[in-house]
C-alpha cells in the first residue's frame, strides 16, 4: 500500500506527513511540495533515508502530479493557497489521482462546506465546490471538515495586537467557537489516509473547547503580562485596522509589507463567523479517528511565548 501526501511544505501536511512516517515504512510513502527547498534540509535527508519518496509539484502542472501520484493507493489532498484559483486545481489534483489508480482521496476542507449558511464566509465556496466535485466522481473519499486554527488566535492575533499598541479588534464579538489545534487536524486527517475513518464521510475536526476571541486576548494577556485590550468593531472598522498594517482587503491586493498572507475579507468573514455561531461546532471526531482528546488553549499557549518574547511581526518568522 503506497501512501501519497500532497503540500509537505507548507505547516499541516508537513505534520500529517510526519505523524504517518511513524507509522508507515518510509518505501511506502510519496510526499509532494510545491518548492523542495522551502523544507529544512535535516528533515528532507530524514524523510529520504527512511525510504520516503519526495516529489516535486504544482496542482496546475497535471505531468508533475502523473509522475508523483504513480503507483499510490491513497492520497491526502491538502487545499491549495489560492482562493478563488483553487477549485480547478483541486480538480486537476482529484482528476490526476484517479487517472493514477488511487482508490481513496482524504481532502483538507473547511467547517460547513456544503450548508448554504457558510457561503458568505471568505474560504468556504472553495471547498464546497471541491467537496461536491468529489462526491460526483465515485471515488471513495473523507472530506476533513476543520475548524479554524487554534494557534492563529495565540500567534498571528497577538502578534498585530502589539503591533497596534497591545489593541486586539475583532469582529468575532463575544461569539464562542471550537478552535482546533492544526496537530490535532494532521492526527485525524493521517487517520483517514490509513484507513481508519468511514468511507464517503465527511468529519466536523473540531476542538473540544467552546472559547471566545476574547477569552484567548484574556489567555495571552495573563501569560504574557502585555496589557492587552479586546475590542469588538464591525467591519468597516475592522478593514481600516488591518488598512494601518498593510494587510490588503482582497486577495488580489499587495501582500509586500503585510505581516500576514491572510486577506481583509478573509479575516474579517471568518471572525465574523465566530460572531454568528457559525464555529461553534460539536464533534468527538478527533477522538473517534485518533483516540485521543484534542488539545485546549491552555494546553499549548506556552508553546507560543516567543511571539511576544522575541517580538515577532511577520508572519514568515513564526515557528
């Protein structure tokens, strides 16, 4: 049985692939990156002396992914970066793997993907149109529902908090939501890609904390000693905030001086979703497929101390 693992460069599959190589021979397993070189060099040379096959790829160069998905027996599908552009490279992803003889496609998505209440959120057309076009082609499938990440509320937030003088704003309000740790995403979706998981199911991978935005301001603040303060602002507010630190309002804007690769729209509809009660989702499903509980603000919070020790402002210089 070859297992494919697709993004290996970038933060949730790198650790789908490292909780599946401690569980698979590494001869029987193929990662895929978009750029080798984004990868430490210690981990690549780890990955390889184990047996590991490494590929280079981009889900719009369909050659790339018929030599890399060659042989596999089931594949991890991590979303791609480019909203709006994404849909058809997921499909060209989907296309090339069934193409190659795979019989199962574990697929990264997104809280609500198919309930008409979460179009409006930034992320969520994407993936709705990616898991609808999965669901048509007959392939057997798990589609990976995750909830937004825990650690960007204890990294990236903070982190633009100090950088506008210890002020956190939010549209998320007093609004609750089930805030997932992305090890805990990359524990369930290995799962799914060895089998462990129902076929043709679809897993809400959510915490099992009901937290507010300001709870975890109120979390950083205790353990950080920064005098933050949580300010709930509408939307306009909101994209004037973000204006003042370079973080454009589309997709399509200048990200050169921003501290994040997250656009206005998208930070501002997904904090607005916790608002609406949108995240706010129930599911043991972590537990189901892993065994195990997953992990809380409090559990991982000092993990992240060096954002405010060091002064962290750009994004790329987080761990």
């Amino acid at each position: 049985m070859r297992y494919i693992i697709t993004g290996v460069d970038g933060q949730l599959a790198s650790r789908v692939a490292e909780t599946v190589l401690d569980k698979v021979d590494g001869h029987n397993l193929t990662f895929t990156c978009m750029k080798k070189d984004r990868i430490p060099k210690a981990r690549v040379q780890r990955w390889e002396n184990a047996g590991v096959k490494i590929f280079e790829i981009n889900y719009d160069d369909i050659p790339s992914m018929e030599r890399a998905f060659k042989n596999g027996d089931r594949i991890y599908i991590v979303s791609g970066l480019e909203v709006g552009k994404r849909v058809q490279q997921h499909k060209n992803a989907i296309d090339t793997a069934i193409k190659a003889g795979i019989s199962h496609i574990t697929y990264s998505s997104f809280i609500g993907a198919t309930d008409p209440k979460y179009a409006h959120v930034f992320v969520t057309p994407d993936h709705t149109a990616t898991e609808n076009y999965l669901k048509s082609t007959g392939i057997a499938y798990n589609a990976m529902r995750n909830n937004l990440y825990l650690e960007n509320y204890l990294t990236m937030y903070p982190m633009l908090a100090l950088m506008s003088d210890n002020k956190w704003l939010s549209t998320a309000g007093e609004g609750r939501a089930t805030l997932v740790h992305k090890d805990d995403c990359a524990r369930a979706a290995a799962a799914a890609l060895l089998g462990k998981g129902e076929d043709n199911k679809a897993y809400n991978i959510v915490g099992s904390e009901s937290v507010s935005v300001r709870d975890l301001c109120n979390l950083i603040k205790e353990i950080s000693c920064k005098d933050l303060e949580y300010i709930p602002v509408n939307p306009e507010q909101y994209y004037e905030y973000l204006k003042k630190l370079h973080i454009p309002k589309e997709i399509t804007g200048d990200f050169s001086q921003s501290p994040v690769p997250f656009c206005g729209e998208d930070l501002m509809t997904t904090d607005a979703s916790i608002k609406e009660g949108l995240l706010n989702v129930e599911s043991n499903a972590i537990e189901l497929l892993t065994g195990q509980k997953p992990k809380t603000a409090k559990d991982i919070v000092e993990k992240y101390k060096y954002i405010w020790e060091e002064n962290i402002q750009n994004w790329r210089d987080m761990k």
